[in-house]
C-alpha cells in the first residue's frame, strides 16, 4: 500500500484552522487578502486529506468487524466485499493527496506578459502569429481571465510581427507556461496561387508579472523616452506624447507601451514589462543549471525548441514534448481544444515531480 506523509498531513489541518480562526478576526486589508489567499490554497487540499482519514477509519472498523469472531458469515463477506471497494477508492484518494501535495511554483497564480513574435515565414509568419494571440485570447475568455494588449506591431498583410499582452485572473502562469516556445505552422497561404504548402513558425514567451518586491531597478538605470503613439488609434494619440519606452541600460532591454492615451498609464505598464522581462531573465539562467542535471525541459521556458506543430491539410495538433496529437485543429486554434494540450502538459510535468520525489 503507498502511504502519505502523515506529519505533513497534521500539519495542514492544524494550519487550516488556524488560518480559519484568523480570518474571522479583525485585520488589516492586506493582512486579510493574504490570508485569504493561503486558505483559498489549503482548503480544496485539506478536504481531500478529511475524506482520505474518514475512509481509513472505516477501513479499520470493517477489519475489526470481519476480524470478530462472532460476526456471522453473511455479515463477514459483506464486510469483506466494501472493504476491498474502500481498498481501492483509498488508493485513489491517495494519488489526489500526492498530486496536491507537491511543492507549487510561487508563481503559479501570477498574471502573465504574453509575447508573440513573427520568425521565419514572411507575411505567414505574422498571420500565424495572429491567430495564436487570438487562440490564448479565446483560452483566456473560457478560463474567465481578461486580456488587455499592451503592444503591437502589425504584419505587411495583416497579423503582427510582435504583439504583447496582459493576462490578468486567477492562476494564469500555472497553465499558459508551459507554452514559451517555438511553435511551427504547416499550411496553404492565401496567397499562394499553386496550392504549395509552407512552414512558417512563431515564439511564444510567458513570462509571470512580478511585483517590485521581486525585483530591484535602479532608477539610475533606466533611460525613459517619451514620443508619440504610432498605428491605429485615432487622431487623438498623434498629438500627445503618451507612448513610453523605458530602456535597461545594464542589460539592454527594451520595451515600449503605447497603447493607452495616458502617459502615466503607459509608463506603469512598461515597468511591469520590464519587471518581467528582468525576471524571466535570472529564472532563465537559473533554468539552464538545472538543466544540465535532466533530460526533459518542460516548462523551462526553453524558447528555442520547437514544441508543437499545427498541421492545416491534416487538421492536427501535434506536442512534440510529450507526443501527443489532437486531430481537431479547429478547435484548438478556437481555445476550445487547447485546454487538452496545457492539461496533458500539466499532468506530465506532475508525474515528472512526483517521480523526482520518490527518486529522492
């Protein structure tokens, strides 16, 4: 039989209540949203750790009952009979705790910068790059998240280039990071007359939205320009200087934000991209020693591996990381299929976890 952490498991029923009780009491604001989220995190963990103890009790009432001497024959098969169906749903039960037991990432319930960048494959490049923004747009509107563009620069035949963007609700890096990565279109461009299909790629990079206690800037270190807002808009963004680029001088990264009409509003925006991008950067070095100690890099964020392949005449899907393949593209480029892809890469980096925790 496999066994759970019992001390763990004490531990955080003792921790449940007591967060309970605090959350009851008068408190800061702040104090009461983090509490709050602590229990909104334990709750669903401890209910699974009640319902695990309540089925172990009545595993061992059922093997003192058929244990009994005097219990009758019938009664003992009975008992026997729910036994071996309690056996069984325990070691499921168990499986749940394990899963939910796991260390999380701090940054699973961060809101995410989402980037989309054209690569090779001209004007069907940036199409592509288009249809994958508004593929983790419709994902986003189904988990009940918001999305809010940030930047874009438009492709000669529609589509972007680049396009950057805000995803803000609940848990959002948990699930969209596993999707950083090159990601390669197989399929017929409108405008090619002979019916010959292309391969064109673009890159995604999910980066978690960091706050100033994660990361420090220097104020010394920033170059800000302020200029006017370029592509569409309106008249109204030609004649203010509301776009805002902020320029890291120690390490050259750039951002600019000019989607909004106010300059402050901008500027707060471009230093959340900044944050992020500074970020992603120490976790990506951080990334690469580790990775020099296992083959697989799921959700490293690893953006130079190509990850998955749309197949339009076949009208798949394939995940080269873990080789799955859907054939319901359309849905899939709908956000309604693409939860299959993220839950399957969910579950793989969950057993990868767990098999890193027996192997230790």
């Amino acid at each position: 039989m496999t066994t759970l952490p019992e001390g763990k498991l004490d531990a955080l029923l003792t921790r449940h209540a007591a967060v309970e009780a605090e959350l009851s009491q008068q408190m800061p604001a702040e104090a009461f949203v983090k509490l709050s989220r602590e229990f909104a995190e334990i709750d669903p963990v401890v209910a699974k750790i009640k319902a695990y103890r309540a089925v172990a009790a009545e595993l061992a009432d059922l093997a003192a009952l058929i244990a009994d001497p005097r219990t009758e024959a019938a009664m003992r098969e009975m008992a026997d009979d729910e036994r071996r169906a309690l056996e069984d749903r325990r070691e499921q039960m168990i499986a749940e705790l394990r899963i939910a037991l796991l260390p999380k990432d701090a940054l699973d319930e961060r809101n995410v910068i989402l980037e989309i960048r054209a690569g090779t494959g001209g004007d069907e490049a940036s199409l592509f790059a288009g249809d994958l923004f508004r593929m983790y747009e419709r994902y986003a509107a189904r988990q009940g998240w918001t999305t809010e563009m940030l930047s874009a620069s438009e492709g000669a035949k529609g589509g972007f280039k680049e396009i950057i963007a805000e995803i803000r609700g609940r848990g959002p890096f948990a699930k969209l990071k596993f999707e950083s990565g090159v990601h390669r279109v197989q399929r017929v461009p409108d405008t090619e007359a002979q019916g010959r299909i292309h391969t064109s790629a673009a890159t995604v990079a999910v980066l978690p939205e960091v706050e100033d206690v994660d990361i420090e800037i220097k104020p010394d270190d920033l170059k800000i320009d302020t200029m006017r807002s370029g592509g569409a808009g309106g008249q109204h963004v030609n004649k203010t200087e509301s776009a805002i680029r902020i320029t890291h001088m120690p390490s050259g990264i750039v951002v600019l934000v000019q989607e909004e009409r106010s300059q402050h509003k901008n500027r707060a925006k471009a230093m959340a991209m900044l944050r992020a991008k500074l970020y992603d950067t120490e976790r990506a070095k951080r990334d690469a020693e580790r990775a020099s100690e296992r083959k697989d890099q799921i959700g490293s964020g690893d953006r130079s591996q190509r990850i998955r392949t749309y197949n339009f005449p076949q009208g798949r899907v394939t995940d080269h990381r873990i080789n799955l393949t859907l054939y319901n593209l359309p849905k899939v480029m709908e956000g309604e299929a693409l939860g299959e892809i993220i839950n399957a890469l969910v579950t793989e980096h969950q057993a990868e976890l767990l098999a890193a925790e027996n192997a230790s």
